[in-house]
C-alpha cells in the first residue's frame, strides 16, 4: 500500500527495472538475464518483457545507444 501498488505488482516491476540494467550493459545473453531474474524461461521473460514495455528484450537492447 506504501508503493500505490500490490506486492507482486511491485516485484514485477523490480524485476524488469533489473532487466533493463542488465540489457544496458550488453555482456550477457538473454537467457543468462532470464534466469538471474527467476524467470522459469527466456520465454517467460520476453512476455513479461513485452508487456510492460511494448517491445521485446531484444528489441530494447538494440534500440538503446552504442
């Protein structure tokens, strides 16, 4: 309640805050991402991924600056 936001709403979007670091630093795959962030698969992480931004993971790392 202290949030605006359930708690698994909240874990949710720590995890993708963590993704979108991890995605910016660009040395690891996306499953190596997946699976730090306990997502059961790449496949569960590209949904959650999509949801919350409207692209995928690797569309997001490729969009983000050299």
């Amino acid at each position: 309640a202290a949030v605006g936001r359930s708690p698994h709403r909240y874990i949710c979007d720590r995890r993708l805050e963590r993704a979108k670091a991890l995605l910016a630093d660009g040395d690891r795959t996306l499953v190596d991402i997946a699976l730090a962030l306990s997502f059961s698969c790449q496949a569960n992480f590209t949904r959650a991924f999509r949801q919350a931004t409207g692209q995928t993971p690797g569309q997001y790392r490729r969009k983000l600056p050299a």
